[in-house]
C-alpha cells in the first residue's frame, strides 16, 4: 500500500486525506499547528492517521508521495528535506485531477479569481449542468472528487497550487491578469511569479482552450516567451476586433450561432474590472454550448461574493462596503476605480512590498480621509500625508470604524480596501471583513 502524507490539515488537507484512503493509500496527516475541532473530528470519523503541534520527519520521509497545503512556504527547511529524498511533492489539485474524468474549468490571476470562479459557477448550474465548485474558493476539490461524481468542475486556482502540478489539465484555463504579489515567495522577481500562473497551461493540449486577458500587458509579455497548444480565446475591453469585446456601455461575444450583446448596465456586478471578469466567464460558458439567454440571465442576476466590493449597510447617508479581500494593491486599484461617491478609505495590514504610486490618481480624486488598520502604519502615512490631509492611525476594527463613522458625511463611501495581508491583526482575510461588518451593525 502507498504512503501518502498529507501536510496541512486544513479545507484542502483533510480533503486530500479523505480522497487518499477512498484510493486505497495509507494515508498520514501532519500539522505544525493546532487542528481545528471540525477537521480533526472528520480525520477521527474516517480512520485516518494524524499528528498537530509536530513534524515527525522520519515518518513524513518515509512518503511515497507528499502533499503539501498551499500555505506552507515552498523555502522552509520540511519542504527542501522531501525534495532533496526526492519524494514526489503535489498539491491537493494535482493530487485529485489524478481521480476524476470531469472536464476542468481552471481559474487564476492575481485579482478576480474568487468572483469569476463563484460566477462561472452559476452560469453552469443555472444552465443545468452537473457542476461542482472547489480549489481555492475556499472548498475542497479532493473532498467533492472523492464524494461526488460531477460532469464539470469550476476551479479557483493560487499560485502557490499551480507550483506543485505535474500532470494537472483543464479542459478551460483562464488567466485573468498579472500583477505583482506574493513577490516574497517568489524570489521577489515579478517573472517567476508570472510563469507560475502560467503553469495552468501547460499540460494542455490543442483539444483545450486557454483564456486571457489580452488588455493584461505581463500576460501579453509572457505569451510571446511560452509556448501555448491549447486553442487560444482572448477577450478585450480596448481590441473591439476580439470575438470578445466589452467597452463601458457594450458586452459583445461573437459566438458559433451569431452575436451575443448585452447592456452593461444589465451586468450583476459593478466595476470595470467585473466587466472584464464577466467577460471571461462568459467566453468560457460560450465554449460549453451554454446558450445565450441563459448565459445572459445568469450574468444579470450573479450577486458579489462575501468581502469582494460587498455593500453592507447605509447609515445617516454613509455607504459601507467590505473589500477585505482586496490583499493587494492591484485589489485596492480596482475597487477605488469603481466608486462613484468621496471615499474614506480604511487600509493597511501585513505589507507584501507594496508600491502604493499607482492608486495616487484614484487617491487623489475620491479619496477625503484615510484610516489606517495595521500594527504598523507608517509607510501608508508617510506615502499618502502629502496628498490627504486627514490620515488617522488605528490598530483596531472598532477604532477603524468608529473613527471611519466620524469622518464621513452624508454621500460618502466608508471603503475597507486594506491592499495588505490580514496577518498582523487577524486570522485571514475573512475574519477582518466580519468584524467590519459586526462593528458597523454595533454603531
């Protein structure tokens, strides 16, 4: 019987686990950690064998094969000892495409996957298909592959899943834009990071289609040096000569059976950045044979996802909105860009060598005060006090609201659209956008 080990016993871990002892491995799970109650009641439930709190190395060296959870550093001293007994190391989405004949719509890019993927996933169960969700969203893909048996799955795929594939091969890889981040893990080179996007391609053949933003300057960059088999499909919101087009007012496909239009105005979502994201799922639902009403429907009644440009509530007049999942600069970029009323901008976290300069024009234009929520928020003060006046330092999210709550007039937008990490001050993206929204209801 193979060995397989699992680290992590999170969502993708436990999942991994489950999946392992339906194939018949022998199957260990280690966490550095503690595991959380839940997941250690499921590993109990299923008879598989675990460790927390320890790395036992001897018998994680003993693996026929490791997977690794996507939040372990590739550089730490427990991955560099497996790949040096070269022990095969995959992660959860290598290890359970290996178990499922589905055809695979695979997401990535630095910013949208979440959205695309929730909304790729609704027009493909609103339409009748026989569709699971999984990857990075948040669901375990090894979880449903072992306890379900799906036609398609939709994908939301890291980075950091794509640099431990072998043989992994959707059927439908989108790529919907490159910007830098997680530039630490990645030798700090803006192109390593952008190949290991690039990886979601590279098992695919000329039976498969790839997915991107032609508008996207790095993807541009890197498909002059990669080379791509599967059938490529652009979409644009600046070449109106692409078969799929979007502008301001216009969302144009040209599909097998004639042209699809639809109003801008009629889409779910709000942003330029939502239009280009639509677009995407659109091309791919396209290529399904989804039909054009349903795919119209579906693009007009998808809602945003938790902590994604989320409305919360209005108060006295002040718009309150929850982008805690904007992690990164070129997040915070996209959220600024679609907001229409004067914005008090709450920001700050665990920095990722951000380079704040190109949020400077939206900053300029909309934003009135800055509340910033980090333990440490001096490179957002001293970059920003020359254009804003009213910058005001907080390491709470009661005080970040509360002091939010009082700078805001009637008409304005309360914006948490942090552009960092959550780690500084709470437990991931997630928990930061729930104490938002708790703290709002408490005002």
């Amino acid at each position: 019987m193979k060995k397989l080990v699992v680290l992590g016993a999170g969502e993708s871990g436990v999942g991994a686990a489950i999946l392992g002892k339906q194939q018949q491995f022998d199957v260990f799970v280690s966490d550095r950690g503690v595991i959380k109650n839940d997941y250690k009641q499921t590993l109990i439930d299923h008879g598989i064998d675990f460790e927390e709190g320890i790395h036992d190395m001897e018998r994680i060296l003993l693996a026929d094969i490791v997977m690794k959870s996507p939040g372990i550093p590739k550089k730490t001293d427990l991955i560099q000892q497996i790949k040096a007994k070269q022990i095969p190391l995959v992660s959860e989405i290598e290890f359970a495409s290996r178990f499922t004949d589905a055809k695979i719509i695979a997401i990535t890019g630095s910013n949208g996957k979440t959205t695309t993927t929730s909304l790729m996933y609704h027009i493909l169960k609103q339409a009748g298909l026989n569709v699971g969700l999984g990857g990075n969203i948040g669901l375990s893909f090894a979880k449903a592959v072992a306890e379900n048996s799906y036609d398609y799955y939709v994908l939301e795929i890291s980075s950091f899943q794509l640099d431990d594939i072998i043989t992994f091969k959707p059927y439908i890889a989108i790529l919907l834009n490159i910007t830098p981040d997680h530039l630490d893990e990645y030798d700090n080179q803006f192109d390593h990071y952008a190949l290991a996007k690039f990886r979601i391609t590279e098992n695919q053949d000329e039976n498969d289609y790839f997915i991107y933003n032609q508008d996207d300057e790095k993807i541009i960059e890197m498909l002059n040096k990669q080379s791509v088999r599967a059938k490529r499909k652009p979409f644009s919101m600046k070449d109106a000569e692409q078969d799929s087009y979007a502008n301001h007012e216009l969302f144009r496909m040209t599909c097998s059976d004639g042209v699809f239009n639809m109003p801008i105005q009629d889409l779910g979502l709000i942003g330029t950045h939502n239009v280009s994201n639509s677009l995407a799922a659109a091309t791919a639902a396209n290529l399904l044979k989804i039909r054009n009403e349903s795919i119209k429907k579906s693009l007009s009644d998808f809602k945003s996802v938790e902590h994604r440009l989320e409305p919360v509530t209005t108060i006295d007049g002040v718009h309150f909105i929850n982008d805690s999942k904007a992690t990164n600069v070129n997040a915070t970029y996209f959220a600024l860009e679609s907001m229409t009323s004067p914005v008090v901008w709450i920001v700050g976290g665990k920095d990722k060598g951000n380079d704040y300069e190109e949020l400077l024009p939206f900053v300029k234009k909309k934003v009135v005060a800055i509340v910033c929520l980090g333990l440490d928020n001096s490179k957002i003060i001293d970059f920003f006090s020359p254009y804003i006046e009213t910058i005001v330092d907080t390491t709470s999210m009661p005080e970040a609201v509360e002091q939010s709550k009082r700078l805001a007039k009637s008409g304005d937008t309360v914006l948490l659209s942090p552009a960092c990490a959550s780690f500084d001050l709470f437990n991931g993206y997630e928990e930061r956008g729930h104490l938002f929204k708790e703290n709002i209801k408490a005002l």
